[in-house]
C-alpha cells in the first residue's frame, strides 16, 4: 500500500467537507439530515430515498421526523445560560419540545455534563423513548445558581420521513461492495463526517476508472437506518459480498479494522493484509456492538461487513464530545485513510485464482526476460520471489490474497507478479475469489 | 465466577471433615478405607460397595485386604526409634508382616527418607509387589546407630474385600457428571483428604437444589477402584458425559485444570473458562499420569474426565510426605475450591443452543425494557452487551459457553442475558451442549 | 537424538572428502562434475547417467558441456593479475571463451567484486545467457591501473553430456526417500561439498542396516539436474515419500530445516521433531528458493522434500564467496548433521500406528516387568511415562511421532516404549505413517 498515493489536495478537499457540514443539527430524521445529503450531492450523483415515519421495518418503527429551530436555558435575568445557537450538542439530540419555568432542583435530571472533562459538552441522544434534556460542560453546570430558569426546546416530533442517501457505481459483475457511513450525527467532526468524507472521495475517483465489481454507497442514519435499508432491500441483499463500514477516518491514530461476524471474510482478509503492511494498526474481532456492521452482521444476514476506523468508536476521550471537533480530524490523515480503503478494495477487485500452465518444476524464466541473467547473489529481487511464489502456489486452490500472506510480500506485488505470468501463457484464470455463494 | 459466594462457614466445616478423617490409616483395601466412608455416611447417604479380593477386573486381580495393627523399629534397649503409633505414614502402606530381629545393614534396603527435607517422612507404598518397609524423617536415619533392630510390622494381607463409596444424585437427564475423588491415602490432608472433604460439601449442595444433570460422586481407591468400578459398570458408561477427578484441593496455590484426553469436551471448555475468570490459574494439557483420570481416559473409555487440582500432584515439595498435613490446607481454600467446582457445573447445567427468533437485524431491546433510554455513553453495560452477544450468535450453532468465550464475558452473564431474552420471547432453546453421544 | 553417537572420526573422513573434491572447478556439466562422481564412487557404488545437450526437458534444454583449461587477465607487462590457477572461482562459472585485448573502462562490466568484502572473491554464474566475466576480491580490482590488459578465458560450450550421480539402497518396501544434493559447485566447501559429503558417509551407512524404507541419492547440478531427473523419472515419481535435500551442512551454525511445499508432511514432523531435541535451531516455512527443492515441490509433483542445512542459503557471509573455504566447515559439525539425518532417518523408518489391545484401563504394567515396585515418588522415569503415553494414545489413529509430540518425549523413547509394549503383546501393528498416497 503506498499511502503516500493519494494526492495531498484530497487530504485538503476532505477537511473542507467535513467543515463545511460541521454547523448543521443531524439527526437521525429531519431537515438537519436532508440538507447534508444535499450538499454532498453536489459532488455526488447520490440517490435520495424516503419512508414515512410509522413504517414498519423488521422489529422496529419508523420513527417521526424531528426539527428543531433554537433551544435555551435562560436564567432569572433572562440571560441563556445554555444556548442551542452556540453548539447543537447543546440540546439532547430527538428531544421532545419543552416551554417551562422550573428550579434548578427540577431541571438536574435533564442535565448532562462530564465532571471528567469539565470543559467538554457530552453528546446525548433519546430516540426511542420520548424525553428531553441538555447537555454542557461541567464547569456549566457547576456554575449555575439555584433558583428559578425559563428552559425552551423549539422542536417538533411528526410524522414525515426517514431520508437517505444511496450510490450505486456498477461494475462488470453484479457482486457488491457495500460502503455503508452512519451520518445523523450533529456536530461531532471525527465521528461521523470524517467517514462520510472519505466515502464521498471514495466514490468519486471509483466513478473513473474502471471496475469488475459494483460499489453501494449508503449515506444513512444510524441503527435504524441501516435496519430500514435491510428491510427494503432484503431481496438484493445476496449481491453484497463485502463491506466496510466507514467511520472515525479522521483522526490521529493509526489504523484499526474490526472483523466481520464471519471473521475469515475476503474483506476481513484483504482488510488485514492491508493493515499489516501500513504500519502501526490494530485488527480486532466482531463485537455485535459499534455501527452498522451489527445489522449487516445479525445472524439473518450475516454479511461479510466490517468496520475501518482509525481510533475506534469510544477509544478516544473526545469520542461523543464537543472536542470532536474540527482540529480533531486532519487533512493527511483523511487522505491516508482513503488510501488504506482503495488499497483494501484492489484487493477485492484483483484476488483470484490461477493455474499453473506449466506446473511441473518451474519454467524457464529468464528466456522469457523475467530473470536477471547472472545468477549467485545473496538474495532475489522482491519481483523475481513473487513470481516463483505464483507458479508455486497457482494449483488453482490458492488466491493471490493467500499467496501474499503466505509470501510475506505486498498483494500489488503478486498480483504484478501474476499479471506479467499471464502475458507469457505461463499461467491461466481459473477463478475469482472464494466469497461465499 | 463470584469465588466469595460460599459461606466462609463452609470453609471450616471442610476443614473439620479433613481433621477428622486425617488420624486414620487408609490403604487401597482395608478397614481404614472402611471407617473413612462410614464417618462420610453421617454426612451424605453413600452407597458402601463391596467386591472380594481375587475378583478379575480388566486386566488387574482385586489384592488381598490390608489391615494393620501396630509396627516398629526398636533398638538393642526395646526403645521404639520409629513407631507407627506416632505417624501412620511410618510404615510403607500395604507392607506385608514381619517380625524380625535384623542388623542395620540388613534393615538399610527397606528404609525410606528425604535427604533433601530431612525433618519430613516419605509416603511411600507397594501395592502389588509383596514386600514391607519403613519410611522415616532423614535425621532419623542419620540418628540410628550400627547394631541390631527389632523389626515389627503387625499386619495382614489375607482374602476380604475392596470397598468403595458411591451416591447418584438423579437429575432431569440421565445424562450424568462424574465426580471421582481417591480416598485411599493414610495421614495426608491436601492428597486427597481436601478432594473428599470439597466433593462431601458439593454433593450436599447440589442435593438440594434443582438439577438437570445426574451427578455420581465416587469415594475409591486410586487406580485399582476406578478399573473395579469401570470394569463392573461398563454398561452405564456411556451415560457419563463429563467428570472432573477432584484432588489437591485444599492448599494454598491456585487453582489447576488438567484437560481430559479430548482436550476440547465440554467440561474442558467449561473447566477452563471459570479458571480464566477466577484470577491466577494453570491449564494443563492432558498426561496418561495423575490420578484416576488415567483410567476413565484410557482408550476403550475415552471419557471426558479431567482433573481440577489446586497445586497438582508433584508439583509442590510437601506432596507425598509428613508435612501435606493440617496446617498445609486452609479453611479459606477448600471454600475457594467448593465455588470454583459449583461455578464449572453451573456451566454444566445451563449450557445450550439458542435460536434467535428475530434474526434479521436487532430486535428493538428498549421497547422491552432491557436497554437504557438515553443513549451516546461512552461504553455499554456488560448486561446490555451480553444480550446483544446472545441475539447476535444464537444461529443454533454456538452454544453460550462459545458466546461467552467469544465475549470474553463471564458464563453467567451470558446465561442471564439469554434467561431475559427468552423471556420477552426473542430466544427458543434449541439444543442442549453437543456432548459426543 | 544422541548427536554424539556418531563416531569423531567419521567428522574427520568427511572433512577429508571435502578437503579432496574442493581443488576441482565443477560446474552444471562437464569433466569437472564427472571427476567429482568419479572420485565419489570410490566409496560408494554411484550409477553415473548423462543425456545429450538439446535434450528438452520440461519448459528447459539440457544445455552444451563446459569445459575450462585456463583463464587470466594479464597486464601490460605480461604478468596475470587475475588468475584461473590460484582459484578457480576467477572465473564465472560457465563462461563463454574469450581472447582479446581491451581497456579497463571495457573490461570492467565483466568483472565482479565484494566491496563490502575486499579479500573474499565472490561465485558468479552465466548459465543460461551466453556470458563471461571474472570475479576478483576488491583489492585486487581497486588496484588495478588504467591501461590494456589481456583477457583470456581457455573454455569450450559444446555439445556433450549433463551427468548425474544415483544411488538406490532398496529396502522392504518400494517406499522411497529421496536424499538429493547439488554437486555443481567448484572450490565452495559449505555449498555444497559438505552436502554432498554428508550425503555420502550416509549412504555407506544405511547400506550396512536393515532398512523398511528404499533410499534414492542424487548428486546432481542444481536446477538442471533436478529438472532433467523430474523428466526422465516421472513415472517413478510417485513412489517418493519423503525427502530432504542437503546442503550446507559443515558450518558452525546450528541446524535449519525448512519444510516441504505442504508443510505438515511427515518428513516435516519428522525433521522438526529432531531439530526440536537437538537444542538450538530454526525451523523455516517453504519458500520457493532455495536449492531443488523448487522443484521437486513444484505443484504438478508437490512431493513431501524439505531442505536440510545448517545456516541456510544467503545467511552466511561467506555464502557464495571464497570465503566458504575448507577451515569454514568443521568435522565436529560435519559430523553432528550426520547424526542428525540419521535420527530423522530413525523416525521416517520407525513411524507406525499401533492398536493397544487392552484399551479398557491401564495394563497392570508391574506383573510384566515394566513398571517399578514401590511407588509414591514425585515423578514418574520417562520410560514408564513414555509407556503410559503408547497405551493411552494407540487407538490406531495416533502414530508413534504424534505421540512423541504431544508428550515432549524424543521419538526414540516412544519408539522403544511401544517396542516394549509389543514384545508382552500389549500392543499390535495397524498401520505405516499416513503418508499421502
């Protein structure tokens, strides 16, 4: 993986994005989600569906759209003291709308804050049970005297839709990456616009060149979401063969891919593969708990999902905070976040297996000018070794992925090795990947 | 594993048990042996078995009975120097009479001591070679001038019987664990006066209670008692699905698994999943030496019998000398021992495959009570990630014990969580363990 | 493995066949390779076979004979500065002739040197692209002036023979090992004179025991000669069962063994089981370099030969310089390989499944003799372990090294344990190794 590919004005482009829809108030229906897909299909011919709120999908309900307009906390002097217009995780994301005067007594239980980091607004949600609150920093809350305070929430819980964005790049074959990024969160820059950044320029640069297998972008609301997507499209369902789940791209930390429930995946593999020749990077096993993947993975489906972050979901100690902010995701860590995913997905489009034309013992390679000619150095060069390794390993059972673990060398070496084969005669397709039927 | 959980009172009422048994000499066969299961009767109705010596059992001969009265060693002046009255460990166990009149040097081949922990007396036996010896502390020996000896040993070994315990405690399945401890030793409490004292309390236990399971508790001779036994209850072999042989319970080291010849049955996994939530522990690979495991895992039985130990045979320097005595175990141990024992058949009984009955996508758990309302937290509760963990794997292909190992949650948690989701009706059993039939 | 079982003075004699092959200037054909054989059947009834160059073997042609009278560059004044008679390295090994008189500036794309090794001269070939060249130390080429120089390289490229060594030790059954040596190598002690040495005093070994297995020596060209085997010997292929192919056996490094294409064959067990009680060592994957075990484990032949060595090829200095000179290999280890082939040897000839035939419980071991009689100690003498394991593990699917390898004991133990076992008819033979038909 040569990460230093991606050109750094992506890396730039990316950063842009994501300050670009830091300001809006997402949530997992509504206006604030509507409008991110807006914008992103200004660089993106993404699809817009909708159902309306009260559908039925699997086990759950659509739930109703929610808008908010402005939210406070004023005091007896009619100052707010916890203002919606300054920071929208201010408010407790789908909190149902309040207009009363009450104590500071009454009003504690609907109060969040982190006495561990008293300068950081937590980010709370409440979507299935109605309820309502504010969250603020400690050094807030501490700050407040007793008495009496006016507290507004101007939202509206009805019915409408649940919106998404969806992309389908087709390619020679109807098998299908699916590239799903959760992206009703609110001002939170790391998790989840850093993915959706890297989604988007991730679809762009696929869009030209050219591709064997077809790509699903899926631009969707968190949990019910995803859920949502399953229930209406459970018939092409059997199409996707892989899938990362893109979140937290943006970050300083290095590298970290969680398994599909499956474990042994090609996208489990090729994802490892990758990783392990990038440096520091963590590879962890499923966990039925994170994003999306634990729909894509419950044990109905069970796709081979996965999940690529750089620090995962709630490792870091701005995950869920107001310090998920913009100075949190960088401009060379985006760019070398979408290369590790372009990397993993050669991998996907070139794994196969070959046959040996010429299995037994090797052929004569240096008449056909893949050999250096004088021969009792020390070592062969890296090029030379992956050849051997492919006539050696292509009896038609192992992939190229397989030889390049089994070689220690990088998967474009081999498959370079295999491509320069196939041109001699020396070697044959004899099938793609073994991804489950 | 909550190892706290037994009543400290239990822990003395052991101790009492080991204190009580330890003044007499045992031996394979006997009135020792007899008297030792006679005073377990005031505490559990166990079933006293009797076969007659000369019986052929397997490849082996039921040995005559041994009975002992008194033995020693005096000097030219009638002084007893070794005497059996003051430790029954003083006389190789099962020697055969002797009354002789000897020199040192004639006595020298028949005495037994430890250079190397000189104030200790070897236990020492010979069962099936007819011989007799004394085995003394090392300044003993050291002590004894050149001269004559009165040699006494006042036993017999003449046809009786070879007696062993046994009580079954029947469950809803026939299906049964073994609980096997050897009680043959004389004056030593760790080997196997701890393994007897913790399988009296456990199977007091677990009488009152429901079981599932059948549990068969068997008080016998080491080696010669389990081929008595196998050879006499071949036929019901077959119901014994898992055993641990109980032994070296009561000392102060940790606790260890020795693994069956399986190496992977259930109550290997079981064994070894409490062991690694109980703090330090050792797990050991199966070895044809040991206890009577040897016996139930030879090949024609092939059972899933393994050992649970706390310092395993050999491997601490009081074993099989004067000093594995009352001080050597402890109140607080053999309680510890009890709660990991009850903890690995908790496993046991509960073990099972589930089918998530709402598979496609996660059931909605806060319409039901089992999640917590306002979300974004940095980290789940363990309960609400045991559940989730239970939806996600109950394909009727993992069993819980699999779940939790995958988890890396305790067996109870998982247990609990699949408890509440068959409740609200998300879970159907499906399957008990997959126990080779 | 009792490495110092072999006798000193083999070590000796071998380094002696070292010291006497060393002077000759071998190459992959020609009188060189055929003294070399020559020399060799002195000791040991060798078969000599040769095929015509332009004979198409496989994807290759058997290429023309050399043949190398003289070789130097002389200067101005007449004198050589490099010369073919001080050693024979000199030259690159299979030069074409030459005889001109050019500058330095031309001369020196053909002449090779080690500037991180000033005094060694490195081994340089031009096989299979028509070529010539010299190889000095750079010393020798840092102090030679500018000017004229005369080149001379007195060899002839025509049509004659490629030649090879075999030797076949029929045993009971047809089932073979193959021992294969490269032997092309000129004044090069390590690679491969030390192989081919160990080779030797192997094969006059084995021919004086009896022997279940056939054994089949090569002592071929490297690659060609494999090639050329493989081709005219293809029918007889199957009947190889294992093989290790031997090289670099002289050093002072420790043992090495790298395993077959397949990776578990027995032959692998078997080699790594040795290596493993013989203290320090490295055991290596397959990897498709190295010496003709490329071959032989192409994928249409996959057969079941590793490589034996001790440092192994490309991780020694010396490797492939004038370095690898006769004070470079040592009796002391010339002779501990030895020792080492033969005990891998032992277990290829050795490995057998037994069925115990009293399965049901332990044998009463005492009453035949093989079991101590007064017992109590800590720890059991490995001979009765080891007869503990046999029993316990011999239901017909566990071969003598599985059990050699899950108890830790040295194979011959084992070995000699079920030898004991089926002398008192415990134990019968029902079956040879598993080895892939």
């Amino acid at each position: 993986m040569e990460l230093t590919a991606a050109p750094i004005s992506l890396g730039a482009d990316m950063h842009a994005l994501v300050s670009n829809l830091y300001p809006i108030c997402r949530s997992i229906t509504g206006d604030g989600f509507r409008d991110t897909l807006w914008y992103i299909q200004k660089m993106l011919p993404l699809e817009l569906h909708e159902v309306p709120s009260g559908s039925r999908v699997f086990d759950w309900t659509v739930p109703n759209e929610w808008n908010i307009r402005d939210a406070w906390i004023a005091n007896d002097a009619g100052k707010r003291v916890v203002d919606f217009q300054s920071h929208n995780l201010h408010v407790v994301n789908y909190s149902a709308p309040v207009r009363r005067r009450m104590s500071l007594e009454e009003l504690r239980p609907h109060l969040y804050s982190l006495p561990e980091h008293p300068d950081w607004i937590p980010y709370r949600t409440s979507y299935y049970r109605e309820s309502w609150g504010f969250c603020l920093t400690h050094r807030q809350l501490q700050s407040l005297p007793d008495g009496e305070y006016d507290v507004c929430i101007d939202s509206t819980l009805a019915p409408g839709h649940l919106t998404w964005g969806e992309l389908v790049l087709p390619g020679e074959s109807s098998e299908e990456v699916l590239l799903s990024c959760h992206s009703c969160h609110p001002s939170l820059a790391n998790d989840n616009l850093a993915g959706m950044a890297v989604a988007t320029y991730l679809a762009r640069r696929l869009a030209e060149r050219p591709r064997r297998l077809s790509y699903r972008f899926l631009f969707i609301p968190g949990t019910i979401g995803s859920i949502t997507w399953l229930a209406l499209n459970r018939a092409g369902v059997g199409r996707i063969k892989h899938g990362p789940v893109l979140s937290c791209l943006g970050d300083r930390g290095s590298l970290t891919y969680k398994r599909s429930r499956r474990g042994d995946a090609l996208i489990d593999r090729a994802a490892s593969h990758v990783l392990r020749h990038s440096g520091e990077h963590t590879l962890l096993d499923f966990v039925p708990y994170g994003y999306d993947e634990r729909q894509y993975c419950s044990p109905g489906f069970d796709l081979a999902v996965g999940c690529l972050t750089r620090t995962p979901n709630g490792k870091y100690p701005e995950y869920h905070t107001s310090a998920d902010d913009l100075d949190f995701v960088t401009p060379e860590h985006l760019a070398h976040s979408l290369c590790a995913c372009e990397a993993i997905l050669d991998v996907l489009e070139h794994e196969a297996h070959y046959q040996n034309l010429n299995p037994y013992c090797e052929p004569q390679l240096g008449k056909r000018g893949l050999y250096d000619g004088v021969a009792g150095k020390r070592e062969l060069p890296s090029m030379e070794l992956a050849l051997l390794w492919v006539l050696n390993q292509s009896d038609g059972e192992h992939g190229l992925l397989e030889i390049a673990e089994r070689s220690g060398l990088e998967f474009n070496v081999i498959h370079n090795a295999a491509t320069a084969l196939r041109k001699t005669g020396l070697l044959e397709l004899c099938g793609r990947h073994g991804a489950r039927s």
